[in-house]
C-alpha cells in the first residue's frame, strides 16, 4: 500500500474533485465517517456543509483540508467495499484521524485499485491537528502496521513493480473527447508538479512531454498568453498536439501560470544540493572514456538521468536539459555550469557519426578528429577548452577526480584504478615539499 497525503487551503475544492469523478462514473462514495447519515442518502451540500461548520471553530487555521489517497497493488482487485472502510478506518485512527468526520470515495481510473480519504484536520475542541511531516511521523508506521493487519502488498514491492509506475498518457485517450483528456493529463500532473523541482516551464515540459503533455502559454499574440493563461494538452509519439487543450484553471489542483511561478522560485533553492550528482554524472561518462552525445545520453539514463537535447529545425543543437528522475530535479546545462550547456557538450563528445567502439577499433581515427590521447587526469585537464571547466572546486590544483569525490556515493562513478593513481600523486607531492 502506498498513502499519498496533500493538504489544502479549500475543502470545497478537494470534495468538488471526488464528486466530478462520481458524476463521470469513474468512482464512488463508499463511506463516510462521524457523518449523521449515510453517504448514500447526502447531498453535495450536506457533505460540505459538515466540514465547513467544524472549521468555523479556527478561522485562523488556513491550510485546514487533507485529502489522502491509499493506493494498492494491481494484484488486490479482489477488496471489497467492506475492507477497503476497514482499511481506511484503521488508517485514520493510527494517524490521529480518526474522531474527525471524513468521506471515503473509491477510484476506478487507473490501473491499479486505491481510495480517496477526504478530511480536516480542524478537531471538534477547534484545535488543529499538526500536519508537519505527517507522512514520516504518523502515515509509514501507518502503513506497514495495515500492510501485515490486512496481507497488503507492500509499498517497497509495489514500486519495484512496471505495473504501478506512471506511465504516458495513451494518445488513444485524446480523442474521445474533453472528459477523458482532462483525467489522462490530471493523472500526469499530479505525479510531476510536488515532487519535481523545476524552474521554467521549458524545464517543466521537458518532465511533461515524457509522459505526452505539454504546458503552453501559445503565441504571444492570443488572448491566452496576453491574459497570463496556460494550457495543458496531449501529444502523439511524435511530440505533435492532439485533443483538445485544457485550461489549467479547470484541472482540481488549479496548476495555473501563477501557480508554477511560485514554484518555480522555490525550487531554485531546492533542486541546487543535487546539481553535484548529475555534474559528477557526466564528467565521469565523458572522462573514462571519449563517447557520442547519444552514448552519453544511453549510459547517463542507466543512472536515471534522462537528457533532452533541443535542436532547431536545421538539426543544430543550440540547448540540453537533464531531468533526474532520482532526485526529481530539472536542470537547464548552463544552470549546471559552462561545462555542461549543449555547446561544450558537443565539444566533449566525440563529432557526430564517431562512435567510442569506432575509436576501440580504428585507432588512428583519434588523430583524423583531432583527439589528443587522455593520459592523466592531469593531461585532460590541461587540455580543457576555455569556454568550460569540469565539476571541480578550483582550476589548476584541483582536478576531475576531487570534483567527482565531493560528494556521497562517488564510490559508484569513480574507477578504483584513478582513485590509486590520485593517491601516489598526492604523496609524491607531499615528499617534493619535505
């Protein structure tokens, strides 16, 4: 079982989003808690009208809406109505929820069974319920308790599993209309805007149009760029619009301009402690040994660093963009430094068309390209194009390899062999100075 917890400033939001999926047939309320009634038998405003009355008591309190999603493994289709309120149930007392009125929506729009829990964290006594670092404090221990109570799958397990990770919108989807469109990107969204740091909406689109979306403001001259608009849309294998565009305002989680521009100052700070692991990344590829562009982009997606290369319509590559999907961090090249915008990337690699097996079996090519011989660290250092310098903390003494040992789990990118030669080197300076 995975819980995925998200906290508001509008329980009518959140309450509108789960009855729109009962309208659409895609879900249904199947429970409610501390609630006079059955589910069955309120209406909208009944619902509403419960939460509302017990968040009078703190006016104060803004953030007072929690809607968390329980989410199970393909294999458990077989839950009934019955154990999934037992587990929700259960789930909300552990976690300190249990006394507060909530609803329970079940979900069938997607591949795998999960619910919704929608509550507030405003107590009938008007205190409120500290939501700071829910997750870690209440919702694991949660978890894995429920995960042996009920012989649930565990968490651990089922993001190993293909089944249950996101996947691209199916074109297919697109074009049956708005309704379906506007789910198949919903789905999207909501698995890329918290946990990803982006900066820009190019860095944004270059997350989204792996899973076929795209964030558009469109020209400068229509109303939806004059007005500060976005629009979210669909595209075919081939990176080309089809569907219908939505209007950012009209998803549940309002991901509109304004949004992302808050977001995007954010993540500024958030994303820069782990600039050093796609750097080290890279120098690593391009220092062991000479490779393609397309060689690198191949062995930096073995370590989850997906790149995007941006080419104008005569092919020139003119901008790079490394998505980590380990970290979930976006970065422009020129945001990790000269030496890893498109132009230096280029002149690192070898010319297009050479590949590093091409070098292993033609040797004398290196001299065709103009490629000196890596002897050292020192040597590649030395022979660096001015334009950029390798993740290194300063030009001259220091080198590839202090950069590349600066910062945790460097074991995994640096060759034994180079960490012995850096070794000798080091105590033969020592012994120059005595």
């Amino acid at each position: 079982m995975v819980a995925v917890i998200k906290t508001g400033h509008s329980i009518h939001r959140i309450l509108n989003y789960n009855e729109n999926k009962v309208k659409q047939g895609v879900a249904e309320c199947i429970g409610a808690g501390n609630y006079p009634v059955d589910p069955d038998k309120m209406s909208f405003t009944m619902k509403l009208k419960r939460f509302l009355k017990q968040m009078e008591l703190n006016e104060k309190t803004k953030r007072n809406s929690v809607h968390i999603s329980l989410n199970f493994d393909v294999s458990e289709n077989h839950l009934s109505k019955q154990k999934l309120l037992e587990i929700a149930e259960s789930y909300l007392d552990i976690i300190g929820f249990g006394e507060q009125p909530y609803l329970v929506y079940r979900h069938h729009d997607a591949g795998h069974p999960h619910i919704h829990l929608v509550t507030t964290n405003i107590e009938a006594d008007g205190k409120r319920i500290d939501l700071h670092h829910l997750g870690i404090r209440k919702s694991e221990p949660a978890r894995k308790a429920l995960e042996k109570e009920f012989g649930l799958v565990q968490a651990e397990a089922q993001k190993k599993d293909e089944n249950y990770k996101l996947k691209p919108v199916a074109v297919g989807k697109a074009m049956y209309g708005k309704t379906q469109t506007k789910m198949a990107i919903q789905n999207i969204l909501e698995n890329v805007l918290v946990p990803y740091k982006f900066t820009s909406l190019p860095e944004l689109n270059a997350v989204l149009n792996q899973y076929n979306v795209k964030a558009e403001r469109g020209t400068e001259n229509s109303r939806v760029y004059q007005t500060g608009g976005l629009l979210y849309r669909v595209l075919d294998t081939d990176g080309n619009p089809v569907g219908i565009p939505i209007k950012a305002s009209l998803f549940y989680n309002k991901p509109t301009l304004k949004f992302l521009e808050q977001k995007f100052k954010e993540n500024v700070a958030k994303r820069t402690p782990f600039k050093r692991r796609v750097k080290n990344a890279v120098d690593k590829e391009l220092f062991s040994k000479k490779k393609s562009i397309q060689e690198l982009i191949f062995a930096l997606e073995k370590q989850g660093i997906h790149v995007v290369l941006r080419q104008n319509t005569n092919g020139i590559l003119y901008g790079i963009t490394y998505v980590d999907h380990q970290t979930k961090c976006v970065f422009n090249g020129s945001a990790l430094g000269k030496a890893y915008s498109a132009k230096a990337i280029q002149k690192r690699c070898l010319p297009e068309g050479v590949s590093g097996q091409d070098l292993l079996r033609h040797p004398d090519l290196k001299q065709s390209i103009g490629l000196q011989p890596q002897a050292t660290p020192a040597a590649e250092t030395k022979e660096t194009d001015k334009d950029y310098q390798p993740a290194t903390k300063s030009a001259g003494k220091e080198n590839v390899l202090e950069g590349l040992t600066q910062v945790e789990n460097t074991s995994e990118y640096l060759p034994n062999q180079l960490k012995k030669k850096r070794k000798k080197k080091k105590k033969r300076n020592l012994n120059s100075n005595q």
